[in-house]
C-alpha cells in the first residue's frame, strides 16, 4: 500500500484529497465509497449538500467573508474513473487502492489507470472548501456520477440543484489551455445471433492473444492513430481462415471510451497447421509495427495451445463475423480547417468486440461537433450493421458544447491568465464528451470554461499526471474563484 508521503508537500489540502481518491475504489456506477468521503469532509466543515434521485452530490459552500453576496459559482468533476489494468497486473479495481509511483516529474500508478481524470479536479474542488486561506464566492461544488461509462450522471443530473449561472470545469487535461466546447456524441450496441457447430474431429485449440498496444482515450487521442486490437485480430482471421482456422471466441475492448489495447481468440485449427500460425502471427506483427506509432512498440501476438473447443462458428457466421469487424469505420473521420491539425470534427471508435457460438455483440463510439456532419458517419455505420443481419440500438446520445469566444467569463480567465503567467492561453475546444455540453442545456444561460493541470494516456495503465502542472493550476484556480 503506498503512503501519502509519496506525493509533494504542496498544495497541501489538493494532494491530501487527491491520495483519498487514489485510495478508495470508484469504478463507474460504484461510486458511494467515495461519495461517502466527500460527505464528511463536507460536513466536517458545516458544509450542507444534497444529492438527485441518481446520486449526484452538491456541495454548498458558504462564501468567504466579504464575498458571502456574490452570486454562486459551480465547480463541476466527475467522481468516478476508468478501470484499465495491464495483463500482467493483478488488481481488484471494486476493492484495490492504487499502488502510486513517481518517473521524474510524472505520478503514475503501477501499471493501472491513475484516476486522475477527474479525480484531481475532484480534489481541487474538495480543497477549495478545506483550505482556510482560499478566498471564494459562495460555491455549488457538483460531483456526478457515472461519467466514464456514458455520462449518466450529468444526463439525468436535476438541474434545480444548482442556482449558479458560471461554471468551472476542471476535466481538461492540458495545463495552459481554456476549453469552450467540446465534443457531442452517440454510442450503439450492435448484434445478433449466431450459429454453432461442432469442431471438426482432429481440430487442436489454439489461444492467440494480442497485447502490448498503448490503447488510451478514444476522443483526445483518436488522432494519434493508435492500433485497435479488434481491427488488428479481425485481420489475423482473415488471413488465418486460409489455414483452416474456425473460430469459437473472440474478445476484445473494454469500454466505448477506451481504444481497445487488447484482444484475444480461442480457434480450433487442423493438425500441423500451428507452426505455420506462428509464423502468420509474427510476420502481422512486423507487418503492423511497420505502420503503427511509437507508442504501440510493445505488441505482442502470443499463441498457446489448449484442449480443442467442443463448439466453434459454422463456416457462414465466422465469415459474417470477419468481414462485419473489418467493415466497421474506426478512426478520425474528419478534421477542424480553422483549429490545428489534431482537432478531430468527427470519429468513430470500435471498442468493443464479444463473440461466441451463439452471438456477436460489438459496441461503437461516434463523436462530433456538428451533429449534420456526424448523419453520414452514422448512416454508414447503421446500413453496415443492417448488411450483416446486426440489430443496432442506441445505448447514449448526448449534445455538445458550441463553444462562445465572447463569453465574459471566458475574456476573465483569459486576462487572469495573461497577467498571471505572462504569456496567452491557447482556447480550444476538445474531441472527448466533457459533461458540461450536457449541463449547459440543463441550465440555460450558463457561461463555462473548463481547464486543468496535465494528464497523459487517461483510460490507459499509463495514465500519468505531470506533478509541475499542479501547482499552477491550483494558483490560478484560486485566483479565477476570488475574482468571481
């Protein structure tokens, strides 16, 4: 178990919450441990909070002296995390705390996502109630649920909660940078049954796993052109079908927001036939590592023998299953003319992939700014799954947030900045499903802005958070809420 002693000194009351978080379990939909710790560090200090019907929690915090008239002001996290672990990494994510380490200037976990999206702004939130030398305006602190899993809590978040008309979002996770819009999306689960059969007499069982991928954010790494496990296996098939390979099982991805870093397949194959798989795997893999980025470096393609399965796919649903997963759209679809380069319009994320004898069952991810241009993208996604006998339902839909240059909120954070640190933050608007397009259309007439200290490879075992970034970002939290 790791100590609190292994974080910085300060600020103090931002890395005191910020280790509970890393310590108290909270995978989507199981978030009351943690809701239960904000309770009582919110009543520790008289600090009243109601909760809706779906468990999101408001925090009001009374303001500072001399500020107590201000209109208030919403401070807006998510609570829970994404749960994604290395292979070699045993870890129970419903009862584990996170073991924490330091490289250099980066805390990490070992080889388990960090958590901190969105926990340190979770933590930010909870320090700006504890820490007596914070100046602040009466405050609506507002922790939602179930976010990395489909954004449930701001989608049925009640609105009458909330009296505050300005809102900071600390989900971001590029420290110097304003956001002002971001992303709308819809996911779809797609299946149908299938058709088994008994393996063919003789058959030996093989099972292939594909690891070693970077995986990581399917919005704000789309870009990055990362492998998808499922696109990669599905491709293995197509060429293994030509050695007499049936297929019984394949898994792959672990949730619509997350590039699938791993995938595995149970196969029956002929006798004789497993030497020359080996050498179809290795030659893919050299294949693949020719075009992936650096940071798939570390694929690997391992075949293991086993008992041969009882059942595998008839010879037509193996084929549907193949072409179906290679005929899916994955990928940046569409780029912003006026923003830069890797501010992706519109994508496209097959995340999930489970197949057996008797079902297939995929899970896709669309995300856009402009709902017209995102039609096309679903229409072909929808008459691809029509082609192959799929039925498709719609499992989350959720608007953007069209971003407002001329917000005043916007022009004070820019200026607070700008005579902070000297230098223009860049304002942007981001390809990833931030809740404040949702609860800006429940709470018409709010202006927003979203900001926060770095993270890299979020919904990955390489999730890190970037200790320099910390520091300033808490200052200039602390500036933005005392002149509000």
């Amino acid at each position: 178990m790791t100590t609190e002693t292994i974080l910085p000194a300060a600020p103090a009351h931002l890395w005191r919450h910020f280790y509970r978080f890393t310590q108290t379990p909270r995978p989507s939909k199981h978030e009351q441990a943690i809701c239960d710790y904000i309770i009582r560090e919110a009543e520790a200090c008289g600090c009243r909070y109601q909760r809706d019907s779906f468990g999101n929690l408001v925090i009001r915090v009374p303001g500072s002296p001399g500020l107590e008239t201000r209109p208030s002001l919403i401070i807006q996290n998510h609570v829970d995390m994404v749960t994604v672990k290395a292979d070699d990494k045993e870890h129970d994510f419903f009862c584990d705390p996170l073991t924490l380490q330091i490289e250099d200037d980066w805390l990490l976990a070992d080889r388990t996502t960090l958590g901190a999206d969105n926990g340190v702004g979770c933590a930010a939130a909870l320090a700006l109630m504890t820490d007596p030398e914070v100046q602040h305006p009466p405050l609506e602190l507002l922790f939602t649920l179930d976010e990395e899993t489909g954004l449930g809590g701001a989608l049925n978040l009640d609105g009458s909660l909330l009296s505050g008309r300005r809102m900071l979002n600390l989900d971001t996770e590029d420290w110097g940078e304003l956001y002002i819009g971001c992303a709308g999306g819809r996911d779809w689960h797609l299946q149908r049954d299938l058709q088994g059969e008994e393996t063919p007499a003789g058959m030996t069982g093989l099972q292939l796993s594909l690891s070693g991928l970077a995986g990581g954010h399917s919005g704000i790494q789309i870009h990055q052109q990362l492998g998808n496990a499922i696109k990669l296996l599905a491709q293995w098939l197509y060429r293994a079908e030509a050695l007499g390979v049936r297929l019984c099982s394949f898994e792959g991805g672990s949730a619509h927001n997350v590039i699938p870093r791993s995938a595995h397949l149970l196969v029956g194959c002929p006798p004789g036939s497993v030497a020359a798989l080996e050498q179809l795997s290795e030659a893919l893999r050299q294949e693949w590592l020719n075009w992936l980025p650096a940071a798939d470096n570390g694929l690997q393609l391992q075949l293991t023998p086993c008992d041969a399965p009882a059942t595998v796919l008839d010879l037509a649903g193996q084929r549907l299953v193949r072409q179906c997963l290679l005929a899916l759209p994955h990928g940046a679809q569409a780029y912003n003319e006026q923003h830069p380069a890797d501010l992706v319009d519109l994508s496209i994320n097959l995340a999930v992939v489970r197949v057996s004898a008797q079902a297939l069952f995929v899970e896709t991810s669309l995300r856009y700014f402009n709902a017209d241009q995102a039609k096309a993208l679903a229409e072909s996604l929808l008459s691809t799954a029509d082609t192959f006998g799929l039925s498709a339902t719609e499992a989350i839909s959720y608007p953007g947030w069209q971003p407002d240059f001329d917000s005043e909120l916007l022009a004070l954070a820019r200026t607070l900045y700008r005579d902070n640190f000297g230098e223009e933050p860049a304002t942007k608007a981001i390809h990833a499903g931030l809740e404040c397009g949702i609860l800006l259309d429940k709470l018409p007439g709010t202006q927003a802005v979203s900001f926060g200290p770095t993270i890299r490879g979020a919904h990955s075992p390489r999730e890190r958070l970037q200790i320099s970034t910390i520091q300033p970002f808490w200052d200039y939290l602390c500036k933005l809420v005392a002149s509000l």
